[in-house]
C-alpha cells in the first residue's frame, strides 16, 4: 500500500475537512488496466471523481487524505464518508443496455481459474485497505458499506456496485465485513507509551503557495495537506 495523492484533481486541492461515519467500498463498473490506469484517468482537473483509495490484484493506492471530503458516492454522503474503488480486471464484461450492472458471464467467466485467483488478490487488498481505513479513521467493520448498499440508506446514488460481482465468486459484503473485523483484531494497533506531538506548518492568503509547501513536504517524505479556514 502507497500514498500517491492526485494532487492535480481538483477535490485534493479543495480540502475540505471531513468527519467519516462509513467507509464505502466501490467497484468501477467496467474493465480496468489497473490502479495506474485508474490514477491517470481521475488525476486530472476536469474529473468529477475522487476516491480515498484504490486497488487493483497488486495492492493499493492511497489517493486522498482520509480527513478530506471525496467525490465517491455522487449524493450528500460524500460529507461523511470515505471510499475506495476496486478496479475490476480488464476481462470484465457486461450484458449489454444493463447499464453496467449485469456481468456478462460467458465473457466474464467466474469458474474460469484464472479469474478465481485473480479474484481472490482484489478481495485481499481490499480487504487490507478496508482495515486500514477503519484503522485510521477509527470506525469499525459494521461501518463498512458497499455503494448499492449506501444507496438504500439514503446518502449514495444508485450504483449496483459490489453486489453485481462479490456474489458470482460466493462472496458477500457481510463476508468482506467479516474478514474486516477478522483483520483489525489480528493486527491491533500499538498503544503509544508517550504522547504524540503534531507540527503544523505555514499559513498562507494564496492557496498556491500554500500547495507548493505542501508539495515540498510531500517529496520529502512526509504527509501534506492543505486545509482552508
């Protein structure tokens, strides 16, 4: 799992501060490289979306701070949550006038080996960024949700999203839940046996030289936001 911010897209530079109540797990919706292909396309300033988070069958991106507002879930639930996309494999296929939300089996073939292992490496990293959520943000796995579900309880538009695909391998969200919570207790976090001091660092009346500050510290290794007043 790495930091690699999408400081060109216009959400990164809003920064504007959040408290999250849910983590909200996504899936694209269509055939995807992988995560790199997913940055390059969301990277930019003329996209409407931007997750927290990212992961293909290698790992993880974290794509923006998790106290900062995302454009994930296309409703007012962005002012509360945190999200991360799952890129579906580049074999992925739907039925067509579906709307993306009806996979085409006997293009996409669930029993087929290869998408069974391939499957298992998304399931895994997600489930490790999952628990690296709740970690950070302190929530537990019973907040976790996916975007269908997020959807029925009123604060996400209507994406079929994990409900289409967790089921053809026998999965389910209660089941990712499950290996969540499974996770977080295996790896408890440490206690700190002293306290823990943070350094803010510059206030500036130009936004721009307030990002170039926080570039800086970015390249030099540590974590960097811009937050407005």
């Amino acid at each position: 799992m790495q930091t690699r911010y999408m400081q060109k897209n216009r959400c990164f530079g809003y920064a504007v501060p959040i408290k999250p109540r849910y983590i909200v797990v996504h899936s694209t919706g269509c055939a995807v490289k992988d995560k790199d292909a997913l940055f390059d396309i969301w990277n930019t300033e003329k996209t409407g979306a931007c997750p927290h988070a990212m992961v293909d069958d290698t790992g993880g991106y974290i794509t923006l701070p998790l106290t900062c507002k995302g454009w994930h879930v296309g409703a007012a639930g962005n002012d509360f949550t945190v999200g991360f996309e799952i890129c579906e494999p580049p074999q992925m296929a739907y039925v067509a006038g579906t709307h993306n939300s009806v996979v085409d089996t006997g293009a996409y073939v669930p029993g087929a080996q290869e998408n069974i292992e391939d499957f298992n490496r998304r399931w895994r990293h997600a489930v490790e960024m999952a628990a690296y959520m709740c970690r950070e943000t302190g929530l537990g796995a019973e907040n976790i949700v996916n975007h269908a579900e997020a959807h029925k309880l009123g604060f996400a538009s209507n994406h079929a999203d994990t409900g289409h695909w967790f089921p053809l391998f026998g999965k389910s969200m209660e089941d990712f839940r499950a290996e969540v919570a499974k996770a977080l207790q295996e790896r408890m976090p440490p206690q700190p046996d002293r306290p823990i001091y943070r350094v803010q660092v510059g206030a500036f009346y130009q936004i721009d030289n307030a990002k170039r500050l926080a570039q800086a510290l970015i390249d030099s290794g540590y974590e960097a936001m811009v937050v407005g007043q």
